[in-house]
C-alpha cells in the first residue's frame, strides 16, 4: 500500500498490532473493523480479508473524485 500512496500521492496509514491487541474491549470501543481492514477515509473497503489492487485503487480513487482509469 505505502507504493500505490506514492504513486497516487495520498497518505497510507498502516497500523500493525498483535492479533490479540485487535480482540480486546478497548480495540473494539474504538468502533474500527475487525483486523485485518482496509479503510480510505470512513468508508470499510474490506473487513476480516483481502482487496484486490484495483478494488483499492478504484476506491482512492473515488474519495480523490478522479474517474475510473480506462481499460
């Protein structure tokens, strides 16, 4: 993610933490998707699995308010 950040010039933000410290009560008040996630700005790309690159790209995208990249 921090490469497609760069090349996109967005800001990616990654947060790493023990699997445990993502099932704790203070994890959970935070009101974050269960781990792993991708989020861009408030909307949940992905929750508990994978996203592809164009799927995330596609969504940056959108937030940046550019069109969709032809094929």
């Amino acid at each position: 993610m921090p490469r497609l950040g760069a090349h996109n010039d967005i800001e990616i933000e990654v947060i790493s933490k023990a699997r445990a410290e993502y099932q704790t009560d203070a994890y959970f008040a935070l009101n974050l998707p269960v781990a792993p996630a991708v989020m861009v700005e408030e909307e949940i790309l992905v929750e508990g699995g994978d996203v592809s690159e164009a799927e995330l790209i596609a969504c940056m995208r959108r937030h940046r308010d550019l069109s969709e990249p032809q094929p």
